[in-house]
C-alpha cells in the first residue's frame, strides 16, 4: 500500500487574528508547499522550511488547526506529532501548516491575559501593558544606590559598569528637552529613568503627584533639573523647564541610579517570553552587560516576577475573574459544572471544574474506578489541587474532576467529594484509590453509599517506612517494605500470610502495624472493590505533570491550560482509536494474546458443566460461567487469565467474550465521545448583571519569602537513606570509633 502524500502550505511573517465568532484568522505573511508523508522526518521538514523562509530551526514552532476546528491550534514537536497530523486529515490532501519563531498572541481586547500554552486558541488573549495610576509615590520604587548611602525609599543597592553601556546607549534621547510631550507621567517616568542610565547620573523627585512633576540631580550642587506638568486643557504631560548641564562629572558611577522592579521587569518582558524559565542569575548577568546595571539575585527574582505578571496578568485580577469564568465555562460547555465558594471576608475558599464530556466519558466509558491525590501549587497564592482521575480501557488517564483549594484540610476534600458524587451522578459501585488521611476515608463513607476505598499502597508505606526510621538498619527497613508491598499484591491469603510472616521475622512491632492498618483497605488478598491491580492514587501522574507546567499562571490561566491539555488529548485519543481494527484496546490486545501464548502448555480437564481443572506448574479451578479462576488473575485484572483461556481453547469459546467491556474498542471510543470546547475570553458584564454582587478577593496565603522552590516535592520510599550503623554494638547513629562500648 502506496504511503499517502499531503501538500503542507507553509505560512510565516504572518499574525493570528480572532473573529467574531472565535475562529483564528492568519493574515499576512510569506507561504510555500512542501510534499510530506507519514515517513517525513520532522527534522527534515525544519530543514526544509528554513531553506525556505530562511530561518532558524532551533527557534521554530510549527502549529496547525485541528480539522474542522479553527479556535484551536496543535503544535508540531517531536516525529509522532507530525505523523498524527498527515493522519488526522482523512481524505484532504492539503493542510496550512504555520511557522512560528516564538508564540505569538492573539490580538483581542479580553481581560483574560495569554496562556503559556503550547497551543493558540480564542480564550488566549493579550492584556495591553497598562501603566500604573499617577500617584503622589511611584509604585513598587526601588532606590538605586552604592554601598553605605541611605536611600530615601526602599533601598536596594545596584551600581553601573562603564564598560557595558551599548544597550543603553539608545536611550540618550529619550529626553530631548522644553516642549517634548507625553502621553503619560507613566510615558515621562519610564523615559526619565532610561535617559539616567544613557547618561549615567541619579536623580531625586522634589515634587512628584498628578498635576506635575520635578526632579533634579542627587548629586548635592549640580545644576540639572526638569520640570514637567500637565498641557493645558489636555490630557498630555510637557516638558516645561529643563537644565541640562551637570557639574557632577562622575559621581553618576558613586551615587547610582533610581530604578524601579516595573522598570526592570519591562526590559526582561520579551526575553521571558521568549524563554519562560529565564534565571534571575542570567538577568542579573544580562543587564549588566546590556545596560551596566547589576543586580543581586533577589533583586533579579522579583523584578522576573513583575515582569511574568506583566505578560500573565495580575494574579488579583485573576480571582475577581472567577465568576465570569466560571459562566464562561459553564456556556461553552453545556452540562459542565464549575462552581467556587468564597469565605466571608469575599478571599477566595475553593473553585470545582468538571467538563461535560469527562463526566460523559466517565459515566459512558470508563470503569467505576477514580484515582483521589492532591498536589500543591507553587503560585503567588499557594493553594492545592485536588484531583479525580479515571482510567480508560487502554490504562491512560482520563481526568473527571479537580478542584482548586486554599489549603489542604478534611473540609475541603469533604467539599470536592461532594460536588464530585453531583458532577458525576452514576448508582454504580465506586471503587475509590486514596489516602486514607485528611479524613477523607469519614467522607468517602458519608457521601458515596456503598463505595469501595482502597488505601493507596505508597502512602501507606510511606507511614510504615516514616514509623520504622531510627529503629532499624537500612537493609531491613528494606526487606520491610518489600513484603509489604508483597503482601498487598498477593491474590490469595496464604501468599499474604507468608509475606507478613517475614515482616514478623524482622520486627513484631512491624507486624502488628501491618495488622492494625486495616488489610482489608488494601490487600488484594482481602479487598472487595475493583482495583484492576492499580494500588496506588498517584495513577495521574500525567495529569499532575500538566498541573507542573501550569501551577504558577495566575488561577483562570491554569484552568484554561489545564482545559487546554484536556481538549488535545480527548480529541487525539478518539481521532487514533478510529484506526484501530482490534476488538479490545491496544494495551489489553497485548495482554490476551501474552496469557493465550502462555495457556498452550496447560492441560484442561472438564470437573463439571462450568468447572475445569487446569494443570500446568500449579493446578488451578476455572469456573467460566462465574468469570472465576482459583490464581484469582481473572478477578482482579479483568482480563482472563492464562488458564481460564486454555479452558476456552479446549471447549471452543473465544476470549473475547471473557474480557470486561470497559476493555473493548466501543467502550473506549464512548469515553472520547465528546469534546472539550475553548472557553471564550473573560469579560466584566454590564454593571446591571447580578453576578457583579459577588466579590472574590486573593486568598490571605502567599508563598512565603525567600528564593521558591520551582520543582514539586514528591515523596519516594524508593531510596531509604542509609543510616550509620556500629560494627562493635550493632548500635544506629554512631561507627566504632565513636562507640562508647569499645
């Protein structure tokens, strides 16, 4: 079968334009064709397009529509990428194919500002820079001096190089004298302070408020000065009287320059945009050399924060957003449920975002199994993430339900959980994989009748690694949490029983905790829910990964990315399982045709109707009628196991009609039945609307001070640190040089 070419029109120089309706637009630009197929190598094809526009391709970003949809734009990033998109096409043999060098935003006039999102679609939108408000003290001012001067407010020592000064040799005429005019005393500030730095001398405002303002040289005794006030019967700011000439030769370099974070966030905007995980150690080291402006780190960090705030937004903003976001969810999005409460002071308590088709997905498709697990949030105002994720017929994650709250407490995982039984709304039996803390097992029970819970496994070694810690050596806290975990996986209770015996043999104590902590909540061996053999909640991790990305947008940002993730991978996943011509998914094909290779080497002996004895290296019971086999295999996974299959190999029966349905290439394309729809740009209603009554403000938590931590914590059992250990008395904490017995 001949590979299928498609023409690529390639488009570059060009911008993105929302309409009316929500469609992107490409206006502009410079176009080419270039003939692809699913053998093209993505390499070759940058290669090609930068022969074209003469480009470079390690800055390139390639995008393209989804088909039939032109709010929404995929990029093109590794191999798979474009080979998905010759597929996706169908019967078209042409597809706009759009180079990029970096994200370039949709121009609108929405509040809602640009997502960090890989991809472009009509709820990303840019927020004009918009200068502060003239006041009788500038905003967020930073007193630029050396070392041992006082400064008159908030003081953070900088300095100039003279050896560096080409960047800022641009700005030598941003004051040109008497007469120049300026939109605002924001426009006249920004220019004062870059014509400082051209110039190399401080300076100090003598009068600075809404109708005027004067500033002359810091240097004691020289002459500069300029005046600046309103034009009369304008709105314009003029430069009244200025005196150019300083006296102060040099002691520019000793006094320093006024400065403020807004300023210098300003000059890094672009450079992190371009490059979002910008170090204040490479700004620090970029506006010295740029501009001969040092900075410190801390100095660095924050002015990186004002400057992420100016291309993100403001995270206060953000919060007086939620009600008109959460609208905006709900409209675009028939049958979602997005919701959020306040406590009395109007500070933000907890949002809860379902979409209508993970819930569809859920209820349609997947198991009646959902993944509980928290992760916390690293944004100006910290918080946590809870999160319910399910799991489709091929084992990937399909996430149902998350929340946004201000802290992790028993009351708000009692809220999520209640919100979550009404946003799904199924009479199945649940089972439900979580910590067994924070109460969520006293919630678990009081709002979802009749629901399985088990324990996570890794929490709960956690616990028994955490309570073992200092009574005993690294090796046998080791064996320790080998045979639990054993004893959570064993299928049958002999096999549970000879794995806590060998905790016993190591430590009484550690067997009696491994008795008291519940086994029925998390042995296989005693559990009566369907755990399909996933014992632990961080099932997610996928999910938790697109939270990392997203974690430190300001709130509507991260949902909307989150959304963003969601809508791609809904839409892939369904586009890929049309292609599929086997009756169960690709993971679960995999499996029936292992346990079949597997099942030829065992004899089959017929006990009853429905009875089989199966003998191979054991001899199991195969009860086909039940859906039962004595390995218990069967049971837990869903799938029947070698020797049940051997059974339907003697008596003619396919394995197919043996396996869950949720398991079944139908099932699975029901769970992507639906889509996610982008959800239009936030903006203030008329002032009429009752929505305008509620009032969300930031919640009180900030993230504490200090340089943050920009990876998450994740706690691992997997390396248990060693612990010293004496030679001479077998002792812990001490060697045997410094035991006291020797």
């Amino acid at each position: 079968m001949s590979t299928k070419k498609v023409i690529a029109i390639c488009q570059s120089g060009g911008e993105f334009v929302t309409n009316g309706d929500g469609t992107l637009l490409y206006n502009g630009g410079d176009a080419y064709a270039i003939d692809i197929d699913q053998e093209t190598k993505l390499d070759d094809f940058k290669t090609e397009i930068a022969e074209m526009f003469n480009c470079n391709t390690d800055t390139m970003i390639i995008k393209y529509f989804l088909p039939g949809n032109k709010k929404t734009l995929i990029t093109v990033s590794k191999d798979k990428d474009l080979h998905r998109m010759v597929s996706f096409l169908g019967d078209a043999n042409t597809v706009d194919v759009f180079v990029i060098s970096e994200e370039i935003p949709v121009r609108n006039t929405s509040n809602m500002p640009a997502s960090r999102s890989s991809r472009t679609t009509m709820s990303e939108a840019v927020v004009p820079v918009i200068a502060p408000l003239d006041t009788a003290q500038p905003s967020a001012k930073l007193e630029v001096v050396v070392a041992n001067e006082v400064p008159e407010h908030s003081p953070l020592s900088l300095a100039v190089d003279n050896k560096h000064r080409k960047a800022a040799q641009q700005w030598e005429n941003t004051i040109t004298g008497v007469d120049q005019r300026f939109n605002s005393f924001s426009e006249f500030r920004d220019a004062l302070h870059k014509y400082s730095i051209a110039h190399e001398f401080a300076y100090r405002y003598k009068k600075n408020d809404s109708h005027r303002v004067t500033v002359k040289c810091k240097s004691p005794g020289c002459p500069w000065r300029i005046n600046a006030s309103r034009l009369s019967t304008t709105q314009l700011i003029c430069i009244k009287k200025m005196n150019a000439n300083h006296t102060c030769d040099g002691s520019a370099v000793k006094a320093g320059y006024r400065a403020t974070r807004g300023w210098v966030g300003s000059i890094i905007k672009e450079k992190l945009k371009a490059s979002p995980n910008y170090k204040p150690k490479d700004i620090a080291d970029d506006l010295k050399r740029e501009y001969g402006v040092e900075l410190n780190y801390s100095q660095a960090w924050r002015a990186k924060e004002i400057a992420r705030e100016q291309l993100q937004g403001s995270y206060k903003e953000a919060y007086t957003q939620l009600p008109f976001f959460c609208e905006r969810i709900k409209e675009s999005n028939p049958g979602s449920v997005a919701t959020f409460t306040t406590k009395e002071d109007s500070s933000f308590h907890r949002l809860f975002v379902s979409f209508h088709a993970s819930i569809s997905g859920f209820q349609q498709g997947c198991r009646p199994l959902l993944f509980l697990d928290r992760i916390p949030l690293n944004s100006k105002y910290q918080g946590d993430l809870l999160a319910a994720t399910a799991m489709d017929g091929n084992d990937g994650i399909f996430p149902v339900a998350f929340a946004v709250v201000d802290v992790d407490t028993e009351d708000n995982w009692h809220w999520f959980l209640q919100e979550l039984k009404l946003a799904i709304s199924t009479s199945e039996q649940i089972t439900f994989v979580a910590d067994f803390q924070n109460g969520i097992k006293k919630s678990l029970s009081e709002i979802f009748d009749n629901c399985y819970h088990g324990y996570c496994l890794r929490h709960l070694a956690e616990k028994l690694n955490k309570d073992l810690k200092g009574q005993f050596s690294h090796e046998a806290r080791r064996f320790m949490i080998n045979d639990f975990y054993a004893a959570a996986y064993a299928p049958k209770l002999e096999t549970f029983e000879r794995s806590i015996e060998n905790i016993k043999g190591i430590s009484p104590e550690a067997y009696d905790w491994v008795i008291q902590s519940e086994p029925e909540h998390w042995a296989n061996a005693f559990f009566g829910g369907a755990r399909y053999n996933y014992l632990t909640s961080n099932f997610g991790q996928q999910f938790y990964s697109w939270v990392s990305e997203a974690h430190e947008l300001p709130i509507t940002q991260m949902i909307d990315m989150l959304r963003d993730k969601m809508m791609e991978t809904i839409y892939v996943r369904g586009v890929e399982s049309n292609q599929w011509m086997t009756r169960l998914t690709p993971s679960k094909e995999e499996v029936l045709q292992k346990e079949t290779s597997v099942a030829r080497s065992f004899q089959v002996f017929s006990q009853e109707s429905s009875m089989f004895e199966v003998r191979g290296e054991t001899v199991d019971i195969v009860d086909i009628d039940h859906w039962d086999c004595s390995c218990k295999g069967w049971q837990l996974t869903g799938m029947p196991c070698c020797h049940a299959i051997a059974v339907f190999e003697c008596v003619g029966r396919s394995p197919y009609d043996y396996c869950s349905r949720y398991f079944t290439v139908d099932n699975y394309r029901l769970t992507y039945a639906e889509s996610i729809h982008p959800v239009p740009n936030v903006e203030r209603p008329d002032l009429g609307e009752s929505s305008l009554a509620v009032v969300v403000t930031p919640p009180p938590t900030k993230r504490a001070p200090g340089r943050p931590r920009t990876k998450q914590i994740v706690e691992s059992i997997d390396i248990i640190k060693r612990q010293l250990q004496c030679s001479n008395c077998k002792g812990l904490g001490h060697n045997r040089k410094t035991c006291k017995l020797s």
